[in-house]
C-alpha cells in the first residue's frame, strides 16, 4: 500500500462504541491525521471530542474551519457542517443541503478528499442504518485510495458496510480488534 | 450526489469565476475553492448539463441561467432561531442594551429567504423595541430576497421553528405569529414592517450605514481567510461604538488583527465593539 497522509473515518448508528473500542490501541506518534465524520444529532453539545480525547494519547479536536491538517491529530467533524478537504490540505466548514438526511455527510469529506490525497487517503466506514459514505468510497477508490469497511458481521447496524461492499470495491474488511494493527501499520 | 472523477476540474472552476466577473461583476474567486466547486458539481448534475462547454456557454449567453447559476452556487440554507443559544442571548443580552437608543438599527448581512430576519423581529417585538428598530437584511442573491419579502415560509418547518423559538426564550405560542395558508406560513405584516429587504453584495459594495448590531452567520465560512478579512473591515466601518457583531457558530474572529477591537461575549460568538 502506498504512503497513507490521512484517515478519514466514517460511521453512523453503532460507530461510536467501536471509535472508543480502537483510539486507546492507536499508536500515539501516527504519521498522518485521522479524520473522524460521525452523524449525530445538532444541538447536543459537542461532547465526542471530549469523549474521545479521554481514549488516546493522540491530539483529539473539533474541527475548526481553514484549519490546517496536521499529522498526529484526530480531527472531529463538527454536527450541523459538512466538513470538506480543501488542496492545501486545510479544511473548510459548508452548512448546505444536508446529503444522505446528515450533515455531517460521510460523502462530502470523503469526497473532496479522494481528489486531494488521492493514492495517500485511505477511507473507513463503520456501522449505520443508512448509506452515506458509499458514495465517497466510490469517488476514494476512483481517485486511488484505500478503501475498507467494518466487516459488517461484527456491526451493530450491518446496512452502511453492507450497501458499501455492494456498490463500492472494498480493498480491506476488518473486524473491530483487527482495527488498530490496521492503522497503526499505516504509519 | 455523487461527485464524478474530474466531471470539472480546478482550471475549469477558475474559468468559470473568471467569467462571472468579466461578464456580470460578480467575484467569487475569494470563496472557499472545495465549498463552491462542490456547489457547481451539484448544479452540472442537478440541471442534466452535457459538457463544460455547454455549462459554460449558459452561463454567459442566458440570463435566466446564469442567476440559477449564482442562486444555485450560494448556500441558502437557514433557519428560523437557529441555535436556539445565540438567539438567547440576543433577547437576554444584546437588545436590551440596544434599547436604550432612540433607533436601533440593525444589519444582517448574508440574510438568504429572511428566516432570521424575522426571528429577529419577533424577539424586538417581545422586547417592545421592534417599534423604534429597522433590520436592514441584506444578499447578494436578488431571488432569495424576493421571497424573503414574501414572508412566507413552509408550515412543514413550524414544528422545528417553534421548538427553536421556545429554546431560544420564547414565551409567547408561536403560531399566533403567522396564518397557516395551505402548505405555508405566512408571518404577520408587523413583522416584516420594519425589515427593508435589499441587495449587498460583501465582496464588492460598500458600507452603506452605522448600526449597532451586525449579524453575518451563514456567509463567512465559505469566503478564504483574506475575503473573510477584508468583510470584517467592512462590519468595523459600518459599526458604532459598542455596537454588537454576531458571527456563526464556527466562525472565528482571532485570526483578524481586528479582533484587537473586539470584546467577546461570554459563551457564544458575539463581541462588542470596544475600540
């Protein structure tokens, strides 16, 4: 595999026991960033950082617009913005048309990053109900990234990596304690 | 939506901004370049366009299409008391203080269909200051003003809206402040009475007024940082002294040497002009 310069990690219903599963296994000097893109509901006070940064040595944040991405960061997506990858490698906020009934729409980050890390992105969808993500995962391999799913017998909710297996080429399908070797390999 | 590989790519953006400005005087080459070529991906798809070619030729040879085009390319997504906690503390905070002028004058730059536009209003009106108020609401964008003025919104949101509106402090039933029509609400006169709904385009005119409040939450996140810069200017020369600038959620102020002339507001993104 080539060179990774960002993970981008989406998930809906389910995903988040599996985040909290895998962040304190991850080693603590990655070599790139990790982009995390989790529907959840608007107004509930972001506490996933939070709630994240409590699992890994890692820098955990929300994600700020016309940030810089750094290497070494986790990045959450804040609720109620699309997160989209600028070519600078910086990120930009857009509060448009909600895509998949989410916004945050999986699609929109993986996207926009497929075309700006090409060969270097690779991309995660893990458990939910609905099909976001599978969209990205298309354009991802595309562009010539990695794509991997959560293998969905191990999902809470099996329809999102189900739908994406379907309509998308899957280069990996992991378990969830298979997961952190993944992507500390990456690096 | 799915974004085809290079259906457009970064050049052809670049040209297609370059001829709104030749053509029409519209400068959209500050914007956020991932936002805005996402928004013309979605209008090639959306409007069936067979070549770029052909897009392109719409675009500067049919006038109708090229303002789909600046219709469809700005983000005019809003909502009534959105963030149910920023319109908290303008009822709480911000207004009462600006009650103590003769004229409040108010400017809500970016103001898409009018949904805050009247969200403001209404909470003058709880406050018994909509009387000596005036809400300039301002766009780039003449259609989505065109319906602002109509004040009309769907009744298919007025659950949400009214939650918000309770949220946000709102004591009053919520229903009593339009007459369901069919599938749309439509806000009492009173209401719009004291909105002047007008074009402004934050690129390129200029200040046109002095308010004590300025409210810009849904434009500047798609502007790159010197465009963000050069608007801040213009809120600060179309302010008065310890007048009120209101920003989005995300929005931030620090990375601006302007943000020197700014008190922030505990808890959310409102500061007060001090020098």
């Amino acid at each position: 595999m080539n060179k990774c310069d960002a993970l981008i990690i989406g998930g809906s219903a389910g995903s988040l026991d599996v985040l909290l599963k895998v962040l304190p296994e991850l080693n603590p000097a990655l070599s790139f960033p990790i982009i995390i893109v989790v529907h959840r509901k608007h107004g509930a006070d972001s506490l996933l950082p939070e709630l994240l940064a409590g699992r890994t040595r890692l820098i955990v944040k929300e994600i700020d617009e016309k940030e810089p991405i750094l290497a070494g960061t986790v990045y959450v997506a804040p609720s109620d913005y699309h997160t989209l990858i600028e070519k600078d490698r910086s990120f930009s906020l857009d509060c448009s048309e909600k895509i998949n009934y989410s916004r945050p729409a999986i699609d929109a980050t993986f996207q926009t990053a497929a075309e700006v890390y090409r060969d270097k992105l690779v991309c995660l969808l893990l458990s939910g109900s609905n099909a976001d993500g599978v969209n990205g995962l298309i354009s991802v391999k595309a562009w010539g990234g990695t794509t991997v799913i959560q293998d969905p017998k191990t999902a809470q909710v099996a329809y999102m990596p189900q739908q994406a297996a379907t309509f998308a080429k899957i280069d990996y399908t992991l378990a969830i304690e298979d997961m952190a070797e993944f992507i500390n390999l990456l690096s | 939506m799915n974004q085809e590989l290079g259906v457009i790519s970064d050049e052809q953006v670049e040209i297609l901004l370059g001829d709104l400005l030749e053509y029409y005087g519209y400068d959209f080459t500050g914007y956020s370049k991932a936002s805005i070529k996402r928004r013309i991906l979605r209008l090639y798809a959306l409007d069936k366009q067979l070549s770029f070619a052909e897009f392109r030729y719409n675009i500067n040879n049919d006038t109708a299409y090229f303002k789909r085009f600046v219709e469809q390319i700005t983000v005019n997504v809003t909502e009534m008391f959105r963030d149910p906690g920023f319109f908290k503390t303008l009822r709480d905070t911000v207004l009462p203080k600006l009650g103590t002028y003769p004229l409040i004058r108010i400017w809500l730059a970016g103001c898409s269909t009018g949904e805050e536009a009247y969200s403001v209003s209404i909470i003058l009106k709880e406050l018994n200051l909509l009387h000596k108020s005036l809400i300039y609401a301002t766009d780039i964008n003449p259609a989505v003003l065109e319906k602002a003025g109509q004040g009309m919104f769907a009744m298919s949101q007025m659950k949400q809206y009214s939650e918000n509106y309770i949220q946000s402090g709102g004591t009053k039933d919520f229903s009593s402040y339009y007459t369901a029509n069919y599938s749309l609400a439509k806000f009492s006169d009173e209401l719009k009475g004291r909105i002047i709904f007008s074009t402004h385009n934050l690129v390129s005119d200029h200040s046109f007024n002095e308010f004590q409040l300025i409210l810009c939450r849904n434009v500047l996140i798609y502007f790159d940082r010197d465009l963000q810069h050069k608007v801040l200017s213009l809120f600060a020369e179309s302010m008065e002294g310890l007048g009120y600038l209101a920003l989005g959620s995300k929005a931030k102020l620090d990375f601006s040497p302007l943000s020197r002339n700014y008190k922030r507001v505990p808890g959310e993104k409102i500061w007060r002009k001090v020098s």
